[in-house]
C-alpha cells in the first residue's frame, strides 16, 4: 500500500462534479476520486480549518470512535468496480483491529479529522489518469475548455475560506456518477 495525503479538491470541468486528488505521499503519482458536492464541502471545510458550534455528518463519527475507546488508525482505498472506488476505515481498539466497509469521500473527510493516514494499493495509481495541475487557477475557472482539463489547484487556508463563503450550491454543478 502506498501513502497518500490530499493534494487538492476541485471541479471537472467537463460535468462540474467534484474532485479529490490524493498524491502519493514520497512521489508523484495522482488518483483522482470523484465525489459528491456534500463531501466536497466537508473535505474543504475541514482544509479550510472551518469549525462550526454543532458537529456536522463528518464529526459525528471520530466522536463516536472516540467515545467507544478506539481511534481509526488508517484509510485504505482498495479497489475500483466499474468506475466505483471502495474503501475501507480501519479502526483499532485495544488489541483488536476491524475494518468498516465505506466510501472514499467519506472516509477522506473523516480521516481529515482524525488525522488518520490514508493508502492505496499501486495499482490504483498505476492505473489512475495522468492529471497535470495547473497553479493559481480558481475553482472553476480557466482558459482551456477542454473537458479533460485538470480540476482547480488548492487554495491557501484563507482563500479557500472566502471561496467557499461565497459558494452557491449550484456552482459546483451536478455529481454523475
């Protein structure tokens, strides 16, 4: 299994459905993984640092690991079927060590929060499209039309906090699996 860390989250901008791009973490390689627009939110809340009063969907679970005396020691995202990526949250409580059948967005969004590593097999990232990443571009827009253009780049913490600020739902268009 390869170490992953989240590079960036942005827009395809062939269908406008968000994408999360894990980087191999002592490499280059790239594995984009569509999601849905809640999980994107929740993905970029969580880099944005952005905290609000009353847990959201995503910190319900690392409260509920936590109170039951375990942590979520990693994320492994172990395969593809027909375009659908599955994961797996590995959760340890004293000696004993499961596994949680889940999706990878959430489970991104989880492993954010608890600081949990994040895997994928080799072949994945074999496999996965060439993406190249184009620096200083905003969420989405960009001079090239081309429906295989990269997604957006990453924004710093504070961009990214005024960006999704002013964020209508409708701008990151419908998820198409």
């Amino acid at each position: 299994m390869i170490k992953l860390r989240v590079q960036s989250l942005g827009l395809d901008q062939a269908n406008k459905a968000p994408v999360v791009l894990l980087q191999e973490a002592e490499g280059e390689r790239v594995l984009p993984i569509w999601i849905g627009p809640a999980e994107a939110s929740a993905i970029a809340m969580e880099l944005a640092g952005m905290k609000f009063s009353r847990p959201l969907t995503h910190d319900l679970f690392p409260s509920i690991i936590t109170g039951l005396g375990a942590r979520l020691t990693r994320v492994l995202i172990t395969r593809v079927e027909e375009n659908t990526y599955y994961a797996e949250l590995v959760i340890q409580r004293g000696d004993e060590v499961f596994t949680v059948d889940a999706r990878p967005s959430d489970s991104i969004a989880i492993a954010l929060r608890t600081g949990a590593e994040l895997f994928a097999g080799d072949e994945l990232l074999d496999g996965s499209p060439t993406i190249t990443v184009v620096e200083g571009v905003p969420p989405g827009e960009g001079d090239d039309p081309d429906p295989m253009a990269p997604p957006a780049p990453k924004l710093p913490p504070d961009e990214l906090k005024e960006y999704l600020r002013k964020l209508n739902p409708e701008d990151l268009g419908r998820f198409n699996p």
